[in-house]
C-alpha cells in the first residue's frame, strides 16, 4: 500500500481568478490537490471550484498588507479524478488593490485501499526571519505509511527554501521531497511551495510543526495535508432465512479512525436509515453489523455508510446493489425477526378521520378541527400451509408494541408499511391447512429506531445446531455468529 506524488500542472496567476490546468496524465482514480496562495487586504478566502472539496484554508504573515508584506492566505482543495475532469476555477474578490492569487494542481496516485481519505492542520509564522517554523493548531491521527504534502505560502515572493519538513512529537518522517516552488508576481505578490513526504514510524494524534529554511526574511503561513488510502468500505448480504433480511457490514473503521457510522438503504436517490444504525459511536471498533428486514422486495437497493472521523472527515462507501425477492406477500416484525408468508386477499376502502366540530355563526358554518389521521382498514389475508398459519398466529400474538410491518411480494406504496393490530378474526377451513385472517388494522410509526433487527432467532439456530457443544464448535466469537446465515 503506497501513495505516491505523480505530476503538477503549470501556476496559474491573477489578480483575483485563475483556473490551474491538470497535470498531463491526471487520470481516474487520482487523488487531484488544488494548492491556492492568495493575497488580498480583507484576507478574503478564495472560492470553492464546483466539483471539489474545500480541504482547510488559513492565514498567516507579519506587517501591513502590501508588496512582500502582511497576511497571505494558504488553501487546499480536493477532489477525486472521475476521468474528462475539467479544470478547477477559484477567485478571491476582484478591484482591491494589491491582490493577488496563485494556483497549481498536483496529483496523488494510490496502489490499493477503498478510496482517498485525508486531513488538514495548519500553522503560522509571524516572526520574518530565514528560519521558517509554523507550529500547526490541529492535532491530526498519523501512523506509518501516512502520505504529507507540505504546504507553505509566504509574503515574500523571491524567498526560496531549503530543507523543508515536518516534525510531530512520537512521529518519524522520511526525508521531505521538493516538488513546488514558484513566485506569484501578480498584485503585492506570494510565494507557493510544495513539499512531500510520509510517516516511516510511530503512531498518534499530534499536531505538527511544519519548517524550512530561507533564502531572505519572510513571513506566512504552512499546513500538512495528510493523504491515505482508505480501508473502511460496506457490503450487504442477502440472508437466506426466512422473514428476507439482508446483512449490511461497514468494516476496516480503525484503519481510517472512524468515530461514527450511519448507515442508510437507498433506492433510487431516497436514503432511508437503517434501523438502529444511525449516529453509531464506533471509536476503537473495526467492524459496524447491522440487519436490515424492512427492505422492499422485488426492487434493487444500495446500501450507504456515512463516515466520520477523528480529525472531523465525513466519508461516504457504498455498496453494489441488491435484490430481495419473496413468492408471497408478507407479514414481519422486524425487531425480533419473525414474519410470515401470507396472501392478500382484500384491502378494504381506507377510512382516515377528522376530530371536528361545526358552529353555526350568524348563519354561517364554521368548522373547528384537528388534523387528519392515518388510515384506519380491514384487510384480509390467507395462509395455505399449517406452518405459515401457526407462524402468522404467533406473530399477531406477539408483535413488537403490537406492530406489525405488511409488504407486497412486489414492492407497492399503497400495501407497505407499518401497520397497528387493533383486532383479528381468525376463519379456518376444517378441510385444508388454508386459513383466512381479518386484520383490523391502523397505520402506524416504525418501531423506534434504538430497538435493532434480529439478524437471527433461536428457532434459526435450534433448525441449525441440537446442542451447545456443536454451536460452540462452529463458532469462536458472538461476532461470527452475528455474520453466519442460518438459512437455507
């Protein structure tokens, strides 16, 4: 696993717009860095291009803003290369005198991990001397094999440098690397260099101290910018049991230090949160399981897990798409994993009603009312075998808050959703197992999203294993039974 520093595209100048060109090569997959060194007398900071990422911007300088003097801005922006990118635009406000912005995009290459993942500090140094030392303000997490651009933006632009690096206490780095140095003319002028170099031992959260040695007294500001290869990502299995239920993974959190997960299923553009899996603390864990058996069927669903991290990053992972599919209509509770497969029979009107009271005023009618409620029907529904009866039995008689979640075989917005039982009316047929039921039912809120799926029952695992000693032998960890499919 290695990122490496691959090509920069030419310094675009202006007095307040400029569009960097990519470097020659710049190729999908290429993690483009967009490095803008501006100068302006509010200290503006520059637009964000459409397409990117603004990454962290600050400020740093000595004296009054003018020629070689004063606050110069430092700023990062990001974005991974689809392929056909085109070129970034930034600007800082136009018709002050004096102003000035430089740019120039470089690209990053990774050989494995799931995506970019990255993190910003940023320092100054207000003191115009040859010896440059900004110590950074944020603390950032570092561990070998991490990648830094070092990043600097000085007053002064005929200031060169040498030996340019970075220090963090408990951290080692390998030897800085000069990839950048140009003098931005435009305006009262700027300096923009550009550095890279990567973690070769230690781990930790620390904020560092970004140097350099120049050629004539100056002043600025300096950031690392610490660059890796992701290894959170989400898979989603579909489970073979019965009521369908899927299994949703986000895995490799510690390598990327995610703090908190939430995970939503998506159709279409829709993002629905998946049960129980909204906001979760994950610091210190490398796994997230959560079972999703509120899917609609016979539709393809994505899975999305939203990411945070210790240094305040929001990642997005994505699964590939899915498929549940049933021979039947079915009844379920989610919660603790049961359902039953059942055939609708009738959906009677929907009877939604209005608590409201009319007053004769001076002959006129005024209607007083609360808001309308959900929909109150009977439906009827069948079962055709013994089991399925029995199962939908004990399902009516023991759902969760008395909740009951009703899907078509094909998903269909008038059929799914989440239903109160008021009443049922059981009709058997003494000749077959086919059974009818009446269900008197209200439409209702979800179960309350701190109650999580069952990703199995013990009925799974007593279908599955006669005694303790053979679950025992199977399994090592609650985790692995967590993940197993006691299906089919």
């Amino acid at each position: 696993m290695t990122i490496s520093y691959v090509a920069a595209g030419a310094l675009a100048q202006h007095a307040n717009t400029v569009t960097p060109a990519l470097p020659a090569g710049a190729a999908a997959g290429q993690l483009a860095v967009c490095q803008v060194v501006s100068a302006h007398p509010t200290d503006a900071q520059p637009s964000t291009p459409s397409g990117w990422t603004l990454v962290g911007s600050a400020s740093g300088g000595a004296g009054a803003f003018g020629t070689n003097t004063g606050p110069r801005r430092l700023t990062f922006f990001a974005r991974e290369l689809a392929g056909g990118d085109a070129a970034p635009t930034t600007a800082i406000p136009s018709g002050s005198s004096g102003s000035a912005i430089g740019a120039r995009v470089f690209t990053l290459k990774r050989t494995a991990g799931t995506g970019w993942r990255w993190a910003a500090t940023f320092g100054t140094d207000s003191t115009s001397d040859t010896s440059f030392s900004a110590a950074c303000a944020t603390a950032l997490t570092w561990k070998p094999g991490d990648f830094a651009v070092l990043g600097y933006a000085w007053n002064v632009q005929t200031a060169t440098a040498t030996a340019r690096g970075v220090t963090a206490t408990g951290e080692t780095f390998a030897a800085a690397t000069s990839q950048i140095t140009d003098q931005i003319s435009s305006g009262s002028g700027a300096r923009l260099q550009v550095a890279t170099t990567s973690v070769t031992a230690g781990s930790g959260t620390q904020a560092p101290t970004v140097t350099s040695t120049l050629s004539a007294a100056a002043t600025g500001a300096a950031a690392a910018l610490r660059v890796r290869e992701g290894s959170s990502d989400i898979s989603a299995s579909p489970q073979s049991v019965f009521p369908p239920r899927t299994l949703v993974s986000v895995t490799g959190l510690s390598g990327d230090d995610i703090t908190s997960v939430s995970v939503y299923r998506q159709q279409g553009t829709a993002l629905t949160p998946v049960r129980a899996a909204s906001g979760v603390d994950t610091t210190g864990a490398s796994v997230l399981l959560r079972v999703d058996a509120e899917q609609p069927f016979g539709i393809p669903v994505n899975y999305a897990a939203v990411l945070g991290d210790a240094n305040g990053g929001s990642w997005t992972v994505y699964s590939g798409p899915i498929t549940s599919t049933v021979d039947s209509d079915v009844v379920s509770d989610a919660v603790q994993g049961t359902g039953a497969r059942v055939f609708i029979e009738e959906w009677a009107d929907k009877k939604r009603t209005r608590d409201a009271t009319v007053f004769n005023v001076g002959g006129r009618l005024v209607v007083v009312g609360r808001p309308r409620s959900g929909a109150q029907a009977t439906v009827t529904v069948s079962t055709d075998t013994d089991d399925d009866g029995d199962a939908l039995q004990g399902l009516l008689s023991a759902a969760t808050e008395g909740v009951i979640l009703i899907r078509h075989q094909v998903t269909s917005p008038y059929v799914d959703g989440y239903q109160a039982l008021l009443d049922d009316s059981e009709k058997p047929n003494w000749q077959t197992p086919y059974r009818a039921w009446d269900l008197s039912l209200a439409e209702s809120e979800p179960w309350p999203d701190v109650l999580e799926a069952a990703g199995y029952t013990l009925q799974d695992v007593a279908n599955n294993y006669a005694t303790l000693a053979d679950l025992a032998a199977d399994f090592t960890t609650l985790l692995a039974i967590a993940m197993y499919d006691f299906g089919n």
